[in-house]
C-alpha cells in the first residue's frame, strides 16, 4: 500500500460517502486498519434534517448539524456543533494518524472548516506518510480545500452517478500502485 492521498469529489448526493465507505469495506477485508471521521446524513421522513459525525474505528457518533441546533455557526439552515466536531471528529484524526493504516476524512466542507482545529488536524494529517482518502465539497473555494487541491500528492476523482460503482475498485488499484 502506498502512501497515496486521494481526494472523492461530486456534487451533493453524487455517492462521495458512499464510494469512500465502500474502499474502507475493501480495504479492512485485506485486514488494513481504517480510522478517522465519517459523516453521514440524518434523514427524517426523507428530508434531510442534519448530519452525525462519526469516529471510524471506535464507532462512537454524535449530531454535528442538524436544524434544530442553534449555533453562531451555520451552514444554509443546519447549525453546526463546533464542540461535536472537534470532540469526535477532530480526536478521531489524531488518531488515526497514529494508529490507523489508513486515514480517512468524510468531509472537508463548509461545516467541517469553521473549525480552527479541524483544519489544523487535516494539514497535519495530509503531511503523515499513510494513505489517505478525503471527501471533498465540489464548489468551495475555502482555502484548505484548495491547498488540498493544489497538493503534488493529492490525486482528484470525482464521483458521478456513471462510475459512482466503479470507482471504489479504481481507488483501491490506485492505492495499491496498479494504476498511475
């Protein structure tokens, strides 16, 4: 396994999450371990009301943004939990950069950059020689999502609905340097 970081891109709803979800399945079926934050929509009678973050490795969930939250912080009408993010979110990172084979960040978004402390674990956790896999908002123009963008050991895929079943399987030849 290389230490490739690859970045998952698409607009919302393309199958980002699931595509990464789906390559920590594989990769954990080759015995690697897996850590870091994933998050997941809160769907109430099929709207979307919030999101839970969620520590890979230790399962461990909470609410970061849902409707209901009042926060200083919002993000189009969810308000967003600093405290969530960075208790389980953040944590999660740091240790997975210690202890995982692989790190895994679901995603560096507009809620997720309103931390001063999450962004500080991603750039450190960009520079850890381990293979990373990132879900990245399309259209932001914050400036950690284009560092991350512009980094020589990032590579880009975007999930569309045509290859969202596909790409799992070239990420992970990718991961394993079948593919340049």
């Amino acid at each position: 396994m290389n230490n490739i970081k690859i970045g998952i891109t698409g607009l919302p709803g393309a199958g980002k999450t699931h595509a990464l979800i789906k390559v920590i399945e594989m990769l954990e079926a080759e015995e690697l371990t897996v850590g870091g934050m994933i998050t997941e929509p809160i769907v109430e009678d099929n709207h979307r009301v919030g999101f839970s973050i969620i520590d890979w490795k230790t399962k461990e969930k909470a609410v970061l943004a849902h409707l209901d939250i009042q926060s200083k912080f919002m993000v189009g009408r969810f308000g967003v939990d600093l405290s969530v993010l960075e208790n389980i979110g953040v944590n999660a990172l740091m240790k997975a950069c210690e202890e995982s084979d692989v790190i895994v960040i679901d995603e560096v978004g507009k809620m997720e950059v309103v931390s001063e402390r999450f962004v500080t674990a991603v750039k450190s956790a960009l520079d850890v020689e381990k293979p990373m896999l990132l879900t990245l908002h399309k259209k932001s123009r914050n400036p950690l999502l284009q560092d991350i963008r512009r980094r020589d050991d990032v590579r880009i895929l975007e999930v569309t609905p045509i290859n969202r079943n596909l790409l799992p399987y070239k990420i992970m030849k990718l991961m394993k340097g079948e593919l340049l």
